[in-house]
C-alpha cells in the first residue's frame, strides 16, 4: 500500500482559513449556534451592513438533511445563506457579496 502524499484537508482547516481571509478584509465573523436548535450554519460573517452564513464541509461531504432544510429556510426569509467544502470557493463568495457582484 502507498502511503499518501498529502494530509486529508478537515474541515476545521477550510472554516479558518476563510475566517482569517474573511478578517483581513473587512469582515466580522463569529462562531454561529443555536442552544435550541440544530443544523445552523457554522459562521456568521459581516461587513458594510451585510450579514451571512456558511456551514463549511469537509471536501466531497455535504450537508446533513436537518442543515439543507435549516439553510433552505433561512433564505425563504431572506438570508444569504450557502455551504463549501474549500476555502477557495466560499472567500470567492464571500468576495462576490462584499463587492456587490452577486
């Protein structure tokens, strides 16, 4: 058996590195849960007035059902609300919204 060349990424590694990127440029974050409820998103991030959340995933694992209908009912409300299982695509999202391009 190979041993393999690299370590799995978890998903506390993607949550971090998005956090820290998020705080050098202009956004407030904060670990996000609800004592009563289950299946909201990790992170609430905001800037210039705009609040959003990620629930961050491990690459190639998705959303519980409980989180998918949690989010899905979060934006019926309003919220922009997404999940990523890389760092890369969700500081793209979070980019897009500080700028106003989404």
């Amino acid at each position: 058996m190979v041993a393999p060349t690299h370590k799995a990424i978890r998903e506390s590694q993607i949550e971090r590195t998005v956090c820290v990127w998020a705080k050098n440029n202009g956004w407030l974050n904060f670990k996000f849960s609800s004592p009563s409820f289950r299946g909201v998103p990790d992170r609430m991030f905001i800037k210039d007035g705009l609040i959003v959340f990620i629930e961050f995933k491990a690459p190639s694992k998705k959303p519980t059902p409980l989180q998918v209908a949690t989010m899905a009912k979060m934006q019926r409300y309003g919220a922009n609300v997404a999940w990523f299982d890389n760092a890369d695509d969700a500081i793209g999202w979070l980019r897009d919204l500080g700028t106003g391009r989404c």
